[in-house]
C-alpha cells in the first residue's frame, strides 16, 4: 500500500513541475483591447441610426478550453426596440467568422462567436459590425 501511494505522489509531483495545465472556466481569458467607432446618424425618416464597430482582442491559454466568445449587445433603448442588426463578424484579417445568436438576458442579443469544433488559442481579434435605430429620445 505504500508504494501506492508514493507512486500517486510522484506523478502528481512530476504533473507539478511540467506545468500541466488546470483545466479552468471557460471564462479564464482576457480581453487585452477593446475599441469601438460610433456612427450616429439619421434614416430618410428621420429616425436616429448608430452604426458600431467594434474591434474585441482577447487573450486565450494555449490549452484547449475556449471556442471563441459571447458578446451581448443590447435590443432596446428607454423601453423601445432599437432593430439590431448584425452585419458582420470577422477576425482582423477580414475573414467571415461563424457565429449563432440568442436572447439573453436584460433585453440582449447575445452573439456567440466561435466554432464548436475548433478551439482557439493565444491571441484573436473579432471585428463586430451593427446597426440599431432609435437610439436618441
């Protein structure tokens, strides 16, 4: 029985000093930059418009855990819709990223940007394009 359990201490010990990864939350990464441009405008009704590009850098572990993120974006303004529409989701290099939405909570639309079947590691930047109307009182 021992020798058991001197065994078990030294895998843990060699586990240790290799840095064997801890397997984390999901929510164990960093956004390092988050920019936005605002675009406030008016439509041919003369209704307020906001056009938003965001650019979301995040740092994730090198270790499989994450597909990608969330980003709940808001569906109303003081009580009315504000018609959101996502126009697009790329990476910094232009490229399409896949992505599915749903209703989240406090009147958000939550996109989830990321493929199932693929984790990410390091470095990412996501580019989110949108438009809302009504945005103004």
């Amino acid at each position: 029985m021992k020798r058991v359990g001197l065994w078990i201490v030294g895998v843990l010990m060699v586990s240790a000093a290799f840095g064997m990864p801890a397997h984390a939350s999901a929510n164990d990464f960093t956004i390092s930059k988050f920019d936005a441009d605002y675009y406030l405008g008016r439509d041919t009704a003369n209704r307020s418009t906001l056009r938003t590009v965001e650019q979301i850098t995040a740092e994730f572990p090198r270790f499989d855990q994450n597909h990608g993120i969330e980003r709940a974006l808001p569906t109303t303004y003081n009580g009315h819709p504000t018609h959101l529409h996502v126009e697009s989701v790329r990476g910094s290099d232009g490229q399409t990223l896949s992505y599915s939405t749903y209703d989240g909570t406090n009147d958000n639309l939550v996109l989830r940007i990321g493929d199932a079947d693929r984790y990410v590691h390091g470095t990412m930047t996501y580019v989110i394009t949108y438009t809302q109307h009504d945005v103004t009182d």
